[in-house]
C-alpha cells in the first residue's frame, strides 16, 4: 500500500505526536524525558511542530536553539550514545510507518545529520 508522503504542517503534526507518544513509551526514552528533564509536553510538542516544519518546508517559524538546549539537558544528566541511536532509530522507524517519498527521506536525513552533529558536539 502505498504511503503519502509528507506535504503539509498538519503531515508533520501527525508524525511528531505519534513519535513523541513511542517516545514515552519507550524503556530507554521515556525515562529521560518523563522523570530526569521533566518535559512540558504542552509546550515542548508546538515547538518541535515548529522545528520540524521549518526543516523540512523553510517556514521561519522556529527560532530556537537545539543545541544550546541538548547541553543544558546533557549537563543535568549526560545523555549516552545509546540514547542518540535509541532516537533517531523511533524517528526513522516513525516516518517510515506513516509516510514515503522524496520529503520523508529528506527529513529523515536531516534527523540523522541533526542527531550526529549533536552527538559529536555532546561527547567532543
């Protein structure tokens, strides 16, 4: 059966709620968010919906720091390589489940050069 592939704010909607819920239902994940960084999830999922779009679509319409963000996380309890794999690997098995197509390789690609610069940067 062939998949959409992602085209639109509300595809990117879709695809970081489903992510985010096997993030908090994952043994390695949910932890970390949920109990060690305690993420407000009212807030923190309208800005990854940012994020993501302005990825994948060039909106504009994230101004954030992710970097800056990760390492106050990584200083409060140092994150780990398996937490990097553990992640990109649900992101990537998230969007293959749901889309297909020349945007969802493109913003798996991204995640995954997103997740190594972070990670290289993290444990430099």
């Amino acid at each position: 059966m062939k998949k959409n592939d992602i085209s639109s704010r509300r595809d990117i909607e879709l695809l970081v709620d489903d992510f985010y819920n096997q993030v908090r239902k994952d043994a390695i994940l949910g932890p970390l968010f949920e109990n060690v960084y305690k993420i407000n999830w009212n807030t923190h999922i309208p800005v990854m919906y940012d994020f993501w779009e302005n990825v994948l679509f060039h909106t504009g319409n994230y101004a954030g720091n992710p970097m800056q963000v990760h390492l106050q996380l990584h200083l409060k309890h140092p994150l780990k390589s398996v937490d990097f794999s553990k992640w990109i690997n649900l992101f990537i098995e998230t969007v293959d489940l749901m889309y297909e197509g020349e945007q969802a390789e493109k913003l798996k690609q991204h995640a995954k050069s997103i997740a190594l610069v972070m990670h290289l940067k993290l444990f430099q």
